[in-house]
C-alpha cells in the first residue's frame, strides 16, 4: 500500500472535521480526538493491548488537547460522513488501525462492524 494512506489513520478525525465543520476545531484537535478513537477501535477488535490505548491517551491529555469528538456529533453524522470518504471501496468503509505493536496499523476493511458501532456508541450521543 501507499505511504500516503498510513498517513490518513485519523479516518475519524476527518469525519470530525467534516460533520463538525471545517474551521471550528483546530485540524490538529480533531486528529487527537479521531486519534483515540481509533486506537479505542483496534482495541475492542482485541488488536492492540489496553497499554496502548492508556498511553496515547494520556499523553495527549498533557498536550492538552481533546480526546474525544464534540459533544454535538452523532452515530450518524459520523456515519454519514465516512460512508463519503474516499476510503471507501464498493460501498465497504475501509479503515487504517493500529494491529500489534505501537507503530503497526493496517488498511482494511475485514474488521468486525460491532467494533465500530461500539466505538462510536462510547464517543458519541445515539
């Protein structure tokens, strides 16, 4: 795969921005928030270990900077917002995630969708 892609591993800080609109976060605020939230994601998939999840979130903590999305996001404004992303491929949301060791993520869409929805339901109003 393409370095580029890696890059995108805030799938959901770009829904952030999107659903929330451009300009009312910070661009870095919404990478921390979607950050956590993807780390939270690969972690209920049993993907990374619950160390992980502990110290990127507390290291941003000391950055000051959100770990979670505003209050005002939804499931489906979240929802509604990835399903136009251009990482999704014959209508499957594929998702960048951290698999194994600190540093290891994958580009895939074979993970188990109650992860996601679990994931949005912690972070988010239904």
């Amino acid at each position: 795969m393409h370095a580029i892609a890696f890059l995108t591993i805030f799938h959901f800080s770009q829904a952030i921005e999107s659903g929330f609109g451009y300009g009312q976060w910070l661009h870095g605020e919404a990478v921390a928030a979607g950050t956590v939230m993807a780390i939270d994601m690969s972690y209920r998939l049993g993907w990374i270990d619950r160390s992980i999840v502990e110290r990127v979130h507390n290291i941003l903590k000391q950055a000051k900077l959100p770990t979670a999305p505003p209050e005002m996001m939804t499931v489906e404004l979240f929802k509604s917002a990835m399903a136009v992303d251009k990482k999704v491929a014959d209508g499957l949301l594929r998702l960048i995630l951290l698999k194994g060791p600190l540093g290891s993520c994958v580009f895939t869409g074979d993970y188990d969708r109650k992860a996601l929805d679990e994931t949005l339901l912690a972070f988010c109003k239904s």
